[in-house]
C-alpha cells in the first residue's frame, strides 16, 4: 500500500474534525471571544503576557510535540501500522484533542491556574494535593527522559548541538528586538527565520563535539535559567521560531512522501503479543504523545493560558496543536513502516529518532534535498522540539512545587516555594534520573504520562459539571486511558520486580496508589445522581 493515501486521509479526518467537532466543543464549553483572559487580566511581564495567536502556536506546538510523537509511534509499529494508524487518528481527534482544548479552557476560567488548582477549587484541598504530587512525579520523568534524548542526539550528531546553542543566543537577540525594542513582528519573523536556516548551515560546518555527560550537566544548568527567566526573553522567541523547524519538516515530509509515494514495507498486523509486549495496554501507552498526553495539559494550563489573548484563540491552540501533531506521528509510522522493509528487527536496531530523520531524509531527496543534509536537518529538528519540552517541563514542575506548598493567606511562606529551590529541586532530582539512560525511564513515563491525561480529563469533568456544561465527551477517554494506564502500570511493576529494579518498582507503584485515590474521589462526584 502506498503511504501517499495514508497521509491524505489522516489530513482529511484532521481537518474535518476541526472544523466539526471542534467547533461543536467550543459551543458545548461556552467558550467566548469577548471574555477577559488572565493574559489582560494579570499581566505581569514575565509569566501572564498576552501574545498574537501565532507566537503563541509556535510555542504550544513545539512545547507539547518534543519527541513523543515521533519515539511514540515507531516503538508501536512492532504491533503493525493499522492498530497504530487507527489510534493516532482517532486517539487526536476525540481523546487527545478533547484533553488539550478543555485543559486550556478550563485554566483560563481558572485565572491560568494549572490543572491542579483547578482539582483543588473543584474537588477540594486533599484532590489537589494528590494530582500535584502525581504532576511533579510524572514531570521529573520528563525532565529525566527529554534530558537524555537531547544530550544523546548532540552527542552523536554534534552538528545539531552547535547549532542548537547558537539558535539559543539567535531567540534571545529575537525576543529583546520585538518585545522591548518594538521591531515588528513580520521584519523579526524573516530576519529570524533567515539566521534560523543559517545556524543549521553553520552547525555543519562547526559541529560541537562533548561527551553524553558533559551535555547533561550543560543541559541541566541551562534549564535551570531557562525555567526561571521572562517567557518574552526566550520561551517565546525560541519556540516561535522553532515552530518554523518543524513547520518546515512536516512540510517537507509531507511533500517527500507525496511525490516518493514510498510503499507500506511492514505488516499491517503483526499480532497481539510481539516480544513479550502486549497490544493492550501498551499499544495506548507507547504511542503516548502521538494521540494523547497528560504532559499536554500541564503546558496548556501552565504556560499557555497565561498568554492567551483570546478565548477565540484556545481552539486553535488547543485542539488544532494537537491534530498537528497526529499529523506528525503518522508522517513517524509511515518513516518506520517503510524504513524498516518489514523486519520488526531491523525496526528495533536503530533508536527511533534515527529510524525517522533517516527515513524523512529519503522522502526530502525526492525534491533535491541531498540524503545527508535532510537528514541532519530532521535530527536538529527533532532534538530543538525535545529541548523546548525539556524547559518548558522544568518551568511546569516549577510552578506546581511552588502551588503545592503555597499557603493561602500567610504572612511568610515555606522557602520552598522560592523560584530558584522550587527550580533546583526539579533540576538536581531529573538530572540524576537522566544518567540512568533514556530505554529504562520511556515505559513509566509512557504510563505515567497516559495516566496523568486521565486525570486531568477527570478534573475537565469535574468543573464542567459544577458549572452545569456537557461533559459527557470527556467520560469515554477517561474511563479509558484510566483503565489501560493502571494495566500497564501494574505489567511495568511486576516486570522490574522481576529485573531487580527497585527505583522503577517504587515510582510506578506511587504513581498507582496516587492516581486510584484520586480517581474514587473524582468518580463520586462526576457520577453522582444530579
């Protein structure tokens, strides 16, 4: 079969599914333009900043796309590709992009308050406390896992590492011209673009050579700066401007795979137990960000909605960012399904970052684009997505530290709740996590991630039915991710029990306990008698 009608389809039920469905979420929510968001309400300068719906895209899509969608799919395609087809694309339009749109919804009726604030003003003291704690656990795997997937790609692909630092210092000069010097937005966006390309020129021709731990520690203490300093000085900028990355690389895989018409090489079923891996539940569980994400809802209530400018806005954000993402999956099965000619095992050799710049590097060739040069373009892409999760997760872990140990009303606060320890704290613990290696933290943070999503649909649930709205689309995908994710974690526990592995015995198990408290108390009362 050729993948040219796999990814015309997809696109298809994209965009239909946009235009339909969510416009009728918009409707069932009550979402309206003429409402004050906390971007105007709360301005401060540093975190509430309101920000023209494109910048703010940028940053939301290259925050939540990282490289879940793209490590997510290839590891499924050992099941084949229909089951995986099949679940991104339904998976982004009513589990996914339901989670996104209402956590984003839901923070901004909340004053930009993270998901856990809105469980403690829904649900009470006790229900938040639980979530946040179960938030900072699955958010230390992030920083853990997006830490070794970004300093593993610079330390075999030092062209994307020097050209990834000199793109740091490129968003900074950007964000201080358009955000304090009043250069226009349109002149930045060429000139920025412009040097963006030129960067990945020069990183092939200065390629920056450090060992996996060296850029470890670079990689802790620059998220460390990065989650602390004014969103308009870099997490804007870079993410603005690294959205044109990956604008440019699904562009150009969409248009290789167009013209390449590359045939279908793997199986479309390869049966419901390949390796010792089940179908259900860990199909759902590694496909994780590529069709839905609990990480999704904490950039959305953490950082987004307090830039939204309208409520207009968070459709497009928040439901259009994640079916930009289905999209980007699929285009990552299609690379697995035909790089890997059939063989599971050829499929399994090389990590899946490799697995997809090798195959989108092919399709680019198609339109003169040189294999090698394709290729190191994708892996800079790539790793620029994983390290915009990365700050953007240290950022989060920041603020739910800080909420968790604020107390309403008192005259001195806990140091805890300081910036700079919150900040730390997050950093040290992830950093020491990412040492362990990427293969042994992607399973719990797969199920940890799948987990956290239904719980913040749970808490969507929750405040639409206090606030008297349908909440009735939410009640599927949380019953079910709840049930896959608590499967898995129960496989993933006995598995390292078996292995020895104590820590990743302890954290899931946590994890579990956790999320099933906290599940009863949300059941009784989205299922109580009206």
């Amino acid at each position: 079969m050729s993948a040219f009608w796999l990814v015309i389809i997809s696109i298809a039920a994209f965009v239909i599914a946009y235009a339909t469905y969510g416009r009728w979420l918009a409707e069932q929510w009550g979402v309206d333009p003429s409402r004050a968001t906390p971007a105007h309400e709360l301005e401060d300068g540093i975190d509430f900043v309101p920000t023209k719906p494109a910048v703010l895209l940028g940053h939301h899509f290259s925050s939540i796309a990282g490289a879940g969608p793209i490590n997510g799919p290839i590891q499924a395609a050992i099941f084949g590709w229909v089951p995986v087809l099949l679940w991104i694309v339904i998976g982004s339009i009513f589990f996914g992009g339901v989670h996104d749109y209402g956590s984003l919804v839901a923070s901004i009726r909340h004053k930009g308050r993270s998901i856990g604030e809105v469980i403690g003003i829904n649900m009470g003291r006790q229900g938040k406390m639980l979530f946040s704690a179960f938030a900072w656990l699955t958010l230390l795997l992030v920083v853990a896992a997006f830490t070794n997937i970004v300093a593993s790609t610079f330390a075999t692909v030092p062209e994307a590492a020097s050209s990834s630092m000199m793109f740091i210092v490129l968003a900074v000069a950007f964000g201080y011209l358009v955000y304090r010097k009043g250069v226009s937005l349109t002149v930045g966006t060429v000139v920025g673009v412009t040097l963006l390309f030129i960067c990945v020129y020069l990183g092939r021709v200065f390629p920056l050579n450090l060992s996996l731990n060296t850029w470890i520690v670079i990689m802790m203490i620059y998220i460390f700066v990065a989650s602390i300093a004014p969103v308009w000085i870099l997490l804007q900028p870079r993410d603005y401007l690294n959205s044109f990355l990956l604008y440019a690389m699904i562009a150009g895989s969409v248009l290789g795979i167009i013209i390449y018409k590359p045939s279908i090489q793997l199986a479309p079923f390869t049966g419901f137990n390949v390796n010792g891996q089940w179908l259900f539940p860990m199909l759902f569980v590694t496909v994780a960000c590529g069709a839905i994400s609990g990480f999704h809802s904490l950039v959305g209530s953490g950082t987004t909605s307090k830039q939204l400018d309208t409520e207009h806005d968070a459709k497009l954000i928040g439901y259009g960012g994640m079916l930009i993402e289905g999209v980007l999956a699929v285009i990552a099965l299609i690379t697995a399904a035909y790089i890997s000619q059939g063989e599971l095992t050829e499929l399994l050799k090389g990590s899946p970052v490799n697995v997809f710049s090798e195959g989108v590097g092919v399709f680019m060739t198609k339109f003169g684009i040189p294999f090698d040069v394709g290729k190191s373009f994708v892996a800079l892409a790539v790793s620029a997505f994983a390290l915009t999760s990365l700050d953007t997760a240290t950022r989060l872990n920041r603020f739910i530290f800080q909420e968790f140990f604020y107390v309403e009303g008192a005259k001195k606060q806990s140091i805890l709740t300081n910036m700079y320890v919150s900040t730390g704290i997050t950093v040290v613990i992830g950093g020491y996590l990412a040492l362990g290696g990427f293969s042994k933290i992607w399973p719990i943070f797969g199920s940890a991630n799948q987990l956290l999503a239904a719980l913040s649909l749970l808490a969507i649930a929750v405040w639409l039915k206090n606030t008297g709205k349908n909440y009735k689309m939410l009640v599927v995908p949380m019953v079910f991710m709840l049930i896959v994710t608590l499967v898995a974690l129960i496989f993933l526990i006995k598995a390292n029990i078996a292995a020895g592995n104590w820590i990743l015995v302890i954290f899931p198990a946590i994890l579990f306990v956790l999320a099933l408290v906290l599940a009863v108390q949300g059941y009784k009362i989205v299922f109580a008698k009206e």
